[in-house]
C-alpha cells in the first residue's frame, strides 16, 4: 500500500480575519475535516458581546498581507 503524503494551506491561528462584508474578527481555532476540508474557530465583538462560531474555509478572508501556512501529514 503507498502512503501519500497530503498538504494544506491553513490560515495560522491569531490571524485577523473578515467575515461577510465588514465584520473583523480573529482565528481561535482551526479543525480538518475529512476530504482535507478547513474550518476556522472565528472570535469577534459585536457591540457588547463576544460571538464565537466555527465558520467553513470560504466563509473567512483573511486581511491582505497575512499567509497560509503549509501543513502536511500521512
């Protein structure tokens, strides 16, 4: 059986992000999923609360200049 080895580009946790058109919040967390699939723990403010949720890869952009990190397993 070969084993082959699989790569990501993962946004690093503590890296600022937007949400939809405006909202900016920070990367908490991050979990593969199967198929390679990414999913980012997303914390922001909204006025006086604290909002927290798991938010899938294409839902988050991250702010210009920060880059993806290659990670890489079997």
């Amino acid at each position: 059986m070969e084993v082959k080895m699989v790569e990501l580009l993962v946004f690093p946790v503590g890296s600022p992000v937007i949400i939809g058109d405006h909202i900016e919040g920070v990367i908490v967390g991050i979990c593969i999923r199967e198929k390679q699939y990414v999913t980012y723990d997303v914390s922001w403010w909204d006025g006086n609360t604290h909002c927290n949720k798991w938010l899938d890869q294409h839902e988050v952009k991250c702010h210009d200049g920060i880059v993806a990190t290659k990670i890489g397993f079997f």
